[in-house]
C-alpha cells in the first residue's frame, strides 16, 4: 500500500495549535486522521471531496471529526501539503 508524503504549512500548524489548547482530546483526533489519511486520503470516514474556498482556489477537504476539517491538495503524484484545518460552520470555518 503507498503512503503519501504529507508536508504541514504554517498556517495549519497555527490553527492546529490554536485548536488543540482550547481542546487536548483534539490531539489524538488528529494523529487518528493522519494515521488513516496518509494510507488513503479518501478513506470513507474522512468524507474527503473537492472545494473551492477563495483563499486556496479548488482543493479538497477531509473530515477530522463532526466539525472539524482539515483543507489540502496535492503537491505532486507522492506528496499532499495540509493548508489548513478549522471548523466546518462559524468564526473557524475553513470554507471561508
């Protein structure tokens, strides 16, 4: 089974951090995600589709859990870069 490379942008090891200090159990969440992600980003329970958010253009977005999301694309045939992660509705959303 091929496992992708992942490379973390800045702005999603900001809002990561910012999310994990409001709620630590969040941590594991993520390490899950990635765990199942980095085999096959389009594992059924991520609910990974494509998105057209203004800031990054069409990219896709997985589910990390209920209402948080983590945006990407596709940087080459082996490699995905994380651009962001937030919540799905309000103040975090990542659809923005």
């Amino acid at each position: 089974m091929k496992m992708f490379k992942v490379e973390l942008s800045q702005n999603y090891l900001r809002r990561r951090s910012k999310l994990v200090k409001r709620d630590r159990s969040l941590a594991i969440k993520y390490d899950k995600f990635f765990h199942r992600f980095m085999l096959d980003p389009y594992y059924p329970s991520l609910k990974t589709h494509k998105v057209d958010i203004t800031n990054f253009g069409v990219v896709y977005s997985s589910r990390v859990t209920g209402d948080i999301r983590i945006v990407w694309k596709y940087l080459n045939r082996d490699t995905i870069v994380i651009l962001t992660t937030g919540g799905h509705d309000g103040k975090s959303s990542v659809y923005k």
